[in-house]
C-alpha cells in the first residue's frame, strides 16, 4: 500500500510542477493578471489626464484672459506700450 502512494505521489509530482511552474501554470497566470491590473490602472491615469486637458483646451477656447495669460508666460507676448522690466537675482 505504501508502496502504491509512493508511486502516486512520484507521477503526480511532474504534472504538479507543470500545473505551478509552466507556461501556463499558476505562478504565469498570477503574473499576467498583476500586468493586467497595472495597465489597466495605467489606462485609467490616461484617460482622466486627456480629460482633464481637454477642459484645459475649452477653458482656453472659452476664456479670452486665460488666452492672454498664457500668451504673456509662454510667449513672453505683451500688449502695446507696455514695457517689460528684467530683474536679475
């Protein structure tokens, strides 16, 4: 009888390092939904930063001071006769 386990046990040890370690096993599976889960938090960053840039874009559309605003800090644009003063640190 102890005999009969033991060989059990022997042939059932390669199907269970298959089922744990192979290309499809347990370990690859718990790997690739971590990835899944990662991506998918990474979509989701995505897609609230395109949400938030696109309220960026009908804020500018809309709001002729926001305009002006960036024109003056990106473009250093100013309106005319004004002068613009440097100061050095």
């Amino acid at each position: 009888m102890r005999r009969k386990t033991f060989y059990a046990a022997l042939a059932a040890l390669p199907l269970l390092a298959i089922l744990t370690f192979g290309n499809r096993g347990i370990l690859k599976r718990v790997a690739l939904e971590r990835e899944v889960s990662d991506l998918r938090h990474e979509l989701y960053e995505g897609r609230a930063t395109g949400d938030s840039l696109r309220e960026e874009i009908k804020r500018i559309h809309r709001d002729t001071a926001a305009i002006e605003r960036l024109a003056r800090e990106r473009y250093g644009m100013v309106r005319p006769g004004e002068t613009i003063y440097t100061v050095d640190e």
